[in-house]
C-alpha cells in the first residue's frame, strides 16, 4: 500500500470513512476545522454517507447517537470547550451503550482559552467527563501513522464493547502532516439487535438509560463496571522507549511523548540513559506495565502540556515504588525538547 | 352481533397509564398509537419520548423507541431518520423539552426541513418536575417558580412554537389543537395523521402542537382544566392551522421530476 502525506485532521476524517463511519455531525471550532471539512467534502461521495453540520456540539452528539442507534459507524469531533458541551451525551451513549467516536483535538483551557495545543483535557476525558458510572475508552496517538490506524481500532472497540471511544489529541496533532499508509479495515462486527430499525412484524425494541428502579440501575452500573474491567484487563496499549538500559523515564503521551523523544535524543548524546513511557490508551490506563517498569528503575519524570493531570495516574501506578518528579506547560505553550532535555538533566543528576 | 366500536389500538401495549387522571398525554398516546395503526407504520416508527412526564412512553407505544436526553429528541430524531430514510420518525416532546431547553434543536431540525414529526404537548408547565414556569406559561399564571404570576417583565412572554416554526422556510406542515373535548379529539388525530402522511410523502418537517390539560399542576378539577384551555390557553395560543405546504411540496416536486 502507498504512503500518502495528509495532515492529522484530514487522516482521522480519511481513516474513518475507509473504517466505514458513515455520518458524522460536527459544529466548527479552531483548531480541528480541516476535519469537520474533510467530512462534508468527503462522506457525499460514499454510499450511505451523511454530514450534517450541526446547530452546537450538543446537537451534533446527539445526531450521532441517534444515528448509532440504527446501526450505522458515526463519528463528531470538536475542541475542549465543544468537548465539554458534548459530555451530556457522551453519558448517554455510555449509559445506553451504543458505539460511536468523539474526538478531541485539544486547545488551551479552561474557558475559551486560545487555540494552541495543550493537554488539559486528560480528566474530563479519562475520567468519564460527563455524569454518573461510567469510562470513556481514550487513545492518545502520538504519531500520524497512530493517528490512522487508532482511528481505525477506534470503531472497532466501540463495537467490541458498545461504548463511546475519545481519541485525545491536541492541536498540533491535527495540523502537523506525516506520511502514513491506512491499514485495511477488518470487518465490522455488530450484532444486528442491537440496532434500532422499525420493528418490522417483530418485537419492538426500546433503547434507554433511565432505569427508575435503584436495584436496577444499580445492576446497570455494576454490569457497565464489569464491562470496563474486561477493557482494562485486555485493551491497554503503551510503547516503551529506550528503557532497557534506562537510569530515568519520562511518562509522556501525544505531542508530550514527540518532544520527549527529542529530548532522550540530545540527553543520550551526552550520556545520559533516558527512556521514555508512552500510555497509548490514557483509559484504561497501562498502571501494570508502568510498575513492572519500577522493578528496575527508580526515577520517573512525567511531563504533560498542562498542570499534571497524567501526573495523578502515575502517582496510583508508582507512588510507594519509585520518585516520580513532574514538568508542565499548560496554556498552549509547546515547548521544545531542548528545554525539556535541560529539566531531565537536572532530575537525572539529583538522582545519579 | 353488536359491532365492536372502541377497542384498545394494536400498538398500545397493555399497560396501565401513570399518568394522573384528566391528564392530556394518555390522550395524545392513544392517537398517536391510533394513528400508527391506521397508517399501517407500527414496523417502521421509532418514536423519541422526552424528559418529562411522558419519559416512560415507550412503556405505552408498541414501536421502537430510544430515549432522548432533556430537549434532544430532534437531534437525534435527525441522525435517525438520515440514516433511516424509509423510517418513520417523531419525537414526542413537552413545553419545557422543546421551548426552553430545547429550542435550538427543535428550531433547527425545522429549519433543515428534517423528514421527521413532533408531537407537542403544550401544558403551560413542566409538569415531571412538579408545576414549575415553562415558556408556554400565561402571563399571570401561577406556577412553583411564578408563585405571583408570570410577569412579563421578569419573567417574558409565553412563547408560542407553531407562530415561530410556521415563519422558517424549512418546516412543511404545522397544527395546533387541543383534546380538551371529544371534537378537538377528533381533529387531534386528524392533524397527526396528517403530520405522518406529510412524513410518509416525503414532504418535509411536521409539528402537532396539543394543548393538553394538566390537572394536577394546574390546581384544578380534569373538567374545570378543559374549560380553561377554552377561556384562557387557547386565547394565547389560538387553535389551527398554522402552515400547510404539503399540496405546494407535492406539486414542486412533481414539477421538477
Ligand atoms: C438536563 C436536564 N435538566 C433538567 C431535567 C429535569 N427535568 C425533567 S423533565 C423537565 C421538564 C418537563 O416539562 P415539560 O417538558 O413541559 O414536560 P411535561 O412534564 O410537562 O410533560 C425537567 C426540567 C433533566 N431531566 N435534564
Ligand atoms: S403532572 Fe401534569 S402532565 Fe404530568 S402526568 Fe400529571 S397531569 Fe399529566
């Protein structure tokens, strides 16, 4: 298969609709516009293919449950603050356990912020975001080729598991152009009873998350939890950068683990033994592979675009097995990897 | 044998209505649910019930449904019905659902001209969370919130849907009733049928809007609440056809193809 150069907005608009996501709402918002775009332009040339550009981002999760709720693959994207406004049906989406993608290109926050790259949003997205009992699947991809093939594995989980999947990414993700190739989608696999279709001569079907009865809902809530067990023993993703020799580790994800990188690159060059941990997926979050991490190692450095929110999973997976020291530029400061590589220096060196 | 002229209609399930005596909605579901059998769509409809106190109808309808959160039946009533163009599609929503919380979604799926129905229930209240002001509250009416009246100049005006959605360009067939009395009952159904078969047609947006007693709320007797929708409601929100394209719709079409 060929490589072709896009930018990330456009790849996850490509790699969706090869995946077979066939409507998607979307309410414009800097810095994620080329996405919103690449769908108007792109879904009426597929069989089946719906935009629809939407009064809020309300309106737009709510067209895309209604859309999932007959069957089809759906998709919206926004930035940070259309992310807030969407948490209402993303609960819903969890509640009624339908499958669909949300995407976050983030923005600096809180408020109307700017439109630089930032992190910010890792609470509200792994957290849930929106009311009540339940998770969110996040991926965090690093790279355009990630960025491809995440998007991709995005609507399969989804069904896998029928649940809202956020793929986080921030503004420098969605602009920056790399070469990637798209994998072939596999086959979807959805089970056609789930979806609401007229009910034909049959039984009619009802979709719903109000559940008036507490015994009930709380049997609703323990079967969702039971269902987020089963993703985290089984869909937690991590890549492990020059770790084997390693004297420090950055725990770094998206745009953070690119510069990390960078920076392992020149602290390397003067010797210093620097590896980095990148969570793929930030929920469920690698917590075991992190701490197997700390058998040898003693010294972590989590850097983040934002005040340390990441931070706070580190701290449940390595607090009591190792230090874990912390850089962070909030605001939509992206800095470089020479500033980094100078903050790991002086870490390294404490511990040495 | 005597004829059987009244019977339970075939998609209106056996079960019993929580709705409170003299209340309009267990009215507005059976026509609905007459409706859907007398158009033969029981295997095509997917209805939307609201936030409200007619959350639980998909209890009552016998068709598939998907529950909306609070004011968002349009929204997802739209992503449905593109995706589902040969489905049959309404959200069923209150004053509060569609007015106030809910008006960018309902105004705009009008103004798209989105193939689906809204069936309005107009009680002057909200009446789930217990009597509070909704925008279709009178002026000086009572309420939880209005313990002295609407006044308008804290409060504004009742806001009227079928006058507003019936000036968009988008919507194709508008009506507003009420089942106060065995007539308005009749042309209830009669402008929901019409509000389907506008949908069936191919027509565009349809909106029934149902004044619709609500006793318990409103403080009064089932008989003095239809009285009032006569003396009071229907003085601010007059009954009638509001819009009614579906012949110009047809015959444009018609022409073009
Ligand atoms: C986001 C949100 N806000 C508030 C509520 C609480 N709530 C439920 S129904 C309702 C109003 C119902 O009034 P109306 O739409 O007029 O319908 P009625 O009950 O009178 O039929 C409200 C405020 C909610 N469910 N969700
Ligand atoms: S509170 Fe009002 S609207 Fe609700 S069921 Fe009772 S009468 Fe009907």
């Amino acid at each position: 298969m060929n490589k072709v150069l896009m930018s990330g907005n456009n790849i996850i608009g490509e790699a969706a609709i090869r995946a077979g996501c066939r409507f998607y709402a979307g309410y414009p918002i800097t810095p994620q516009n080329e996405l919103t775009e690449y769908m108007a332009e792109h879904l009426r040339t597929v069989e089946g293919g719906v935009f629809l550009q939407s009064e809020s981002e309300i309106a737009a999760i709510h067209m895309i449950t209604g859309a999932s709720a007959t069957g089809a693959r759906v998709m919206t994207s926004s930035s940070s603050p259309g992310i807030s406004l969407k948490q209402e049906g993303i609960s819903s989406m969890a509640a009624c356990e339908l499958p669909g993608i949300i995407v976050n290109i983030m923005r600096g926050g809180p408020g109307l912020g700017n439109i630089r790259p930032a992190q910010g949003d890792y609470f509200q997205a792994t957290r849930g975001g929106g009311h009540g009992d339940y998770r969110t699947i996040v991926f965090g991809p690093a790279t355009c080729q990630e960025l491809a093939d995440l998007t991709m594995d995005a609507f399969d989980l989804a069904d896998k598991y029928r649940t809202p999947v956020m793929i986080l990414a921030d503004g420098m993700m969605g602009q920056m152009m790399e070469p990637v190739i798209f994998k072939k989608p596999k086959p979807r696999q959805y089970n056609e009873k789930f979806m609401l279709r007229g009910a034909g001569h049959g039984k009619s079907k009802i979709i719903r998350g109000l559940i008036l009865d507490p015994i009930d809902m709380e049997e609703h809530n323990w079967k969702l939890a039971r269902k987020y067990q089963v993703i985290i023993d089984h869909e937690t993703l991590h890549e492990e950068y020059k770790t084997e020799d390693a004297k420090l580790v950055i725990v770094a994800y998206g745009t953070s683990a690119r510069i990390a990188k960078g920076a392992i690159k020149r602290l390397r060059d003067k010797g210093m033994k620097v590896g980095l941990f990148r969570p793929i997926t930030l929920w469920p979050f690698p917590e075991l592979k992190l701490r197997k991490l700390a058998e040898k190692i003693n010294n972590f450095l989590v850097f983040e675009m934002s005040t340390g929110q990441m931070l706070e999973d580190v701290r449940l997976a390595l607090q009591g097995y190792a230090d874990i020291g912390f850089h962070g530029r909030p605001g939509g400061v992206v800095p470089t990897p020479a500033e980094l590589a100078n903050v790991v220096a002086r870490h390294y060196e404490k511990k040495d | 044998m005597a004829k059987k002229v009244f019977s339970r209609p075939k998609c209106l399930k056996e079960a019993i209505f929580h709705y409170c005596p003299g209340c309009g909605h267990s009215i507005a579901h059976r026509l609905v649910a007459e409706v859907i059998d007398e158009l033969g769509i029981r295997g095509t409809a997917i209805g939307i019930p609201p936030a409200g106190c007619a959350v639980l109808a998909y209890n009552y309808l016998d068709v598939d449904m998907i529950e909306a959160q609070h004011g968002r039946g349009p929204a997802m009533a739209s992503g449905i019905k593109r995706m589902l163009p040969d489905g049959i599609v309404f959200s069923y929503q209150g004053d509060g659902d569609l007015a106030a919380i809910g008006i960018a979604e309902s105004f705009h799926s009008a103004n798209r001209g989105e193939n689906i129905t809204i069936i309005f229930i107009n009680n002057a209240v909200y009446g789930m969370t217990g009597g509070q002001m909704a925008p279709t509250t009178i002026l000086e009416q009572k309420t939880t919130t209005t313990p002295g009246g609407r006044n308008k100049t804290s409060e504004g005006y009742p806001v009227k849907v079928c006058e507003l959605l019936s000036s968009l360009d988008g919507t194709t067939y508008i009506e507003r009733c009420a089942v106060n009395s065995p007539a308005g009952v009749n042309k209830t159904k009669k402008a929901i049928k019409k509000a389907f078969q506008c949908q069936i047609d191919g027509l565009g947006f349809s909106l029934v809007e149902i004044l619709s007693p609500c006793p318990t709320n409103w403080k009064m007797t089932p008989i003095d609440s239809c009285k009032w929708i006569d003396t009071t409601m229907s003085k601010v929100f007059p009954l009638g056809v509001f819009k009614d394209n579906t012949t110009a719709v047809k015959k444009s079409r018609e022409a073009a193809s």
